[in-house]
C-alpha cells in the first residue's frame, strides 16, 4: 500500500470555496483563500450563524496510548467521511499539528491511509500560519516584559518571580534553560529564562477557548506574567500588551476549512499541549460546525481519561457545548501492548495477554459512560493480524458492558470501512443524553483534583508538599478556586509512573507543582514529570523528510 503522503498527494481535490458552497452553504465573499485548498471562513459572517440550532456533536477519544499507536485521529476523519458516505450532512473539527512533533518522533497530524485531510504537507507544515501569529503574541508580551524591567521597572516586578516563558514551534532542548539579557547594561537585567514550545504557551490555550475578538482581548490582558517584591501578580494588561497581542492574532482567529481524501468538509483550527492544556481544537470552529452541520465530529488529546476529562470539565464547561456520543478507539495490539507484551511483539496472537490488557479499554468505557455519562461505542482499527480468537474475547468483553463494539477498516476503505460504526454514532445521538461533569465550579480547587484523581483515575490518595499545597491555598483565597483544574501528567498510564500498564488503581498522584493560567481561565497541576519544550529523537522524523522532484517525501 502506498505512504500516507503518496496517497494525500493522489488525491483529487476540489477548490476550497467549492466545498465551502457545496456542502456548508458558505459563499466564496466569506472566504480568506491561502490558495486554491485552504481558506478561513471569515469571523463576521460567523457571527450571523448564531440564532441557529446547533447539531449534534460526537467526540473520539481513546485508550490509553501506546508506542504501537490507535489511530485516534484517523478514525475522526473516517467517521465523518462515513456520516457522509451514509447520506448525513458532517464535519469534522482537528486541531493544528505542531513542526516540533512533525519533525521530532511522532510524523504528521492529518489522519493516515485513505482518512486523511488535505492538502496534507500543508497542514502539517506551516498551513495558515497561526502557530507563527501565536508565538509572535507570546513572545511580543515576554519582550515588553523585559523591556519594562529594562526602563526602570515602575511597576516593581520581581525579577526572581517572572512567570512568562518564551516560546518555539520546534523541539530544541538546548532552549529548556537559558540566560537572557547578557552583554552589557544595554541589554537589560540577565536572567534565567526559558522556552517551551508553541502549544505549550497560554496564548495557544486562550486562543481555543476565546469565543470572540473581545473575548480573547479580555483573557490575554489576564494573563499573569510576574509578581511583585510583595508577590501581587503583574499582568499582560499591566504592560499594555494585550492590544497588540491582539491584534497579531486577529486573523488566525478566524478558523481554516479544509477537505477530506472524500471531499467533505474539515475545520483544523489550534492545538493546544495534550499534557498542559486541555489538548482541543478551538471552541470557535466547533461552535461554527455545530451551526453548518448536523453532526460534527471532534477528538480530545490522548486518551480519555486525560484528554475526555479535560474535554468536558475545561473546553465544554467554558463553551456550553456538551457532546452527544463519544466514540473510543482501540486496537488489539495495543491492548496486548497493556497485556504486558513489547512493542515489538503485539503483532502476534496473545490471547492470553490481550485479556490482561483489556482491563484498560474497560476502565475507560466506564469512565466515558458512568463517570461522564455520555453514549459511547468502541471502534476497533482493525489489522490483519488480528486472529479471530482475539476479537471474539474483545466482543465478549464489551457486550459484557453493554455497549457496542464496531470493526473499522477507514484506513484502508475510505469512509465506507466505517460505515456501521457511522450509523451507530446516529443511534446514539438519538438516545437521551446527560453528559455530567467531574466535579462542581463551587468545589474548592483540592477536591476537584481530588474527584479526578479517584473517580478518574482511581487513585487512593492525592499527595503533595507543604509548598504545594500552600500554593493552592493561596490561589484558592485570591478568588481562583472558582477555576477548573488542568491536569499535566504521563498519558501512558492511569497512574503518574509511565511504566504501570493496564489499569492501576490505588495508587497516588502526587502533585509537584502547581501554574496558574489566569487567562486561560484554570489551573495547571502538573503531576510527575511533564516536559513543556520536547527534544528531538537519536534520529528525528525531519532526517527522513525531503524534497525531490519539487515533492514533499518522507512526511509520514
């Protein structure tokens, strides 16, 4: 079978504003072309979609990930290529990959065999240039940071407790620990410092979560980039920059239209860090969607203990959307992979070792559908490899659940290969649904991480040092506690060791350090060891990737 990029390249694609007419309704005066394949839809027209009734929404989430990978985003594609297929009006909503994972371990972000969204190369390269508009947004801010510190510091920053961190869409572990301002009394005060990648940055969560121009003016000038000698917060509306950040990111607002390999339309707009952020697309191309179509289908980062979770408690409890079926992804090899079986051996039958593993996959069908209350079916990318053996376990497991188990062979089949498991999504979003949060606004900011930690992830106990813990009272009393938590932790296991497979529970999560994103409107509990600025493998994806014969090669 060919590359994923040979097949995006075959592929026979239709004019963006064609798409844009023929199937959302949207004329070409609405558009903002880059090119012939890729456009935003403008902010204004937008706005007048909002008396309309909205669709149903259907979120992918996952197992637990693993190295031999799911295909979480691949069957977000081939789902909404199959509501199509079968006669329904869909779109689905990605978020933007970052250059750092593209050129790092992970590839490209765009779906894979023949559920991709296209123009690929473009999508997972420099696409529209929003990750540029947000990294200039953050770094303008940590610029007039230091230049206010540099002029006399009337505001009275500490310099020891700057909070603001510059950013790069590139994984470079030289720039996780920096000195700036060397050189001499006319570059400023020297400091550490510090880069983390674009997807990182708060500007990128409050970019996804912003519902509008102003919105999103109001939560930059919130950002809290320092604290005073007498620990008050200094603020990006302090420094007069929320203006221009503004204004750098006022077109990338507006959300990019794309197409699948089958022509249907597709929202990719933001990325924020699956680990630090709350790891959706933005809420404005959901919201959008949800005006145009009659389902829309959208994914939440990694699995669904950290990325469902975060999906319902931060983006759907700050937007007022609430999904109305949720699919989770899985594939046998990876729950053999759970089972205890290397990376290097899930291709081989393990019965033995699959129903070890699929303890994971159950924990996480309970989680979707007693814990947040939302329908689900699981969708399993089927391989070759699969015996019948295993997938008669598998079925008997989850029928043993009560819910449905679906075959799916989008990758290779297009939207037809994931066609029954299109009309069953259908038949969920007709039953009544009552997606619940986690926790309440008014619990205090401990019993929110509490409540996740055992109901969640069925942890004993919530840890963390006298520091800690005088932090979040701290943050509790300064009026914060009103703020959903933001989990950072491993997305490899249920627990903080990456190493516990399967389903672990009784164990402790242990918070080691707490950040406030005061514009992003929660806060961060980071959770063992979480890296905010990657670094690049021995040999990185980008060593493979090339240009010959004015084609992109090597891109996945």
């Amino acid at each position: 079978m060919p590359s994923d990029i040979e097949i995006a390249q075959a592929a026979k694609l239709k004019r963006v504003s064609k798409v844009a007419l023929e199937r959302l309704g949207i004329a070409e005066e609405h558009l903002e072309p880059y090119g012939h394949y890729k456009a935003k839809v403008s902010l204004k027209y937008l706005d007048t979609l909002k008396g309309k009734k909205n669709g149903k929404l259907i979120l992918v989430t996952a197992m637990t990930p693993t190295p031999a990978g799911e295909g979480k985003t691949t069957t977000t594609v081939g789902l909404g290529d199959a509501l199509n297929h079968i006669g329904k009006k869909a779109v689905i909503c990605l978020r933007e990959p970052s250059l750092g994972p593209v050129f790092g371990m992970k590839g490209g972000a765009a779906g894979g065999g023949y559920a991709q969204v296209v123009p690929m190369e473009d999508i997972n390269l420099h696409f529209t240039g929003d990750f540029g508009a947000i990294q200039l947004a953050n770094n303008l801010l940590a610029a007039m940071l230091d230049n206010h510190i540099h002029h006399g510091n009337e505001l009275g920053i500490d310099v020891r407790r700057i909070a603001w961190k510059r950013v790069l869409d590139m994984n470079d572990r030289a720039l996780r620990n920096v000195v700036v301002s060397l050189g001499g009394p006319g570059n400023g005060y020297p400091r550490e410092d510090g880069f983390d990648i674009v997807v990182a940055s708060e500007v990128m969560a409050i970019f996804c979560l912003a519902t509008s121009l102003e919105d999103l003016k109001k939560r930059l000038g919130n950002i809290v980039v320092a604290y005073t000698r007498e620990q008050k917060p200094v603020t990006a509306r302090d420094l007069q920059a929320h203006g221009a950040m503004t204004v750098l990111l006022k077109d990338a607002l507006a959300p990019n239209l794309v197409q699948t390999l089958e022509n249907n339309p597709a929202f990719i707009h933001g990325g924020p860090f699956a680990n630090i952020a709350h790891g959706c697309n933005s809420a404005i191309a959901t919201q959008s969607a949800l005006k145009l179509a009659d389902y829309v289908v959208t994914e939440a980062g990694f699995g669904a203990d950290l990325g469902a979770e975060k999906f319902l408690d931060i983006k759907c409890r700050k937007s007022g959307l609430m999904p109305n079926a949720a699919v989770i992804v899985a594939t046998i090899r990876a729950l053999k992979y759970h089972g205890g079986v290397d990376v290097k051996e899930v291709n081989k039958e393990n019965v033995a070792a699959l129903e070890k593993g699929l303890v994971n996959l159950e924990r996480h069908v309970e989680n979707v559908s007693k814990v947040y209350g939302i329908p689900c079916v699981v969708s399993i990318n089927r391989f070759t490899f699969d015996t019948p053996a295993e997938i008669e376990l598998l079925q008997a497991r989850m029928k043993a659940l009560g819910v449905p188990v679906v075959l799916a062979t989008h990758w290779g089949d297009g939207g037809k290969g994931a066609a029954e498991l299109a009309k069953l999504v259908v038949g969920l979003c007709d039953q009544p649904s009552k997606p619940t949060f986690v926790y309440e606004d008014a619990d205090s900011l401990w019993d929110k991480i509490t409540k996740i930690a055992q109901k969640v992830y069925r942890a004993s106990e919530v840890t963390a040092d006298a520091k800690v813990r005088t932090q979040i009272r701290k943050l509790q009393d300064s009026g914060y506690g009103h703020y959903p938590v933001c989990v950072a932790k491993t997305q490899y296991s249920f627990s903080t060791d990456v190493a516990l497979r399967a389903a672990p529970s009784g164990h402790a999560v242990n918070v080691r350090e707490v950040r406030l994103a005061a514009g992003a409107e929660f806060i961060v509990m980071v959770c063992g060891d979480i890296m905010t600025m990657p670094g690049l493998p021995k040999v990185p994806s980008a060593a493979k990737i090339d240009l010959v014969d004015g084609k992109v090669v090597g891109l996945f």
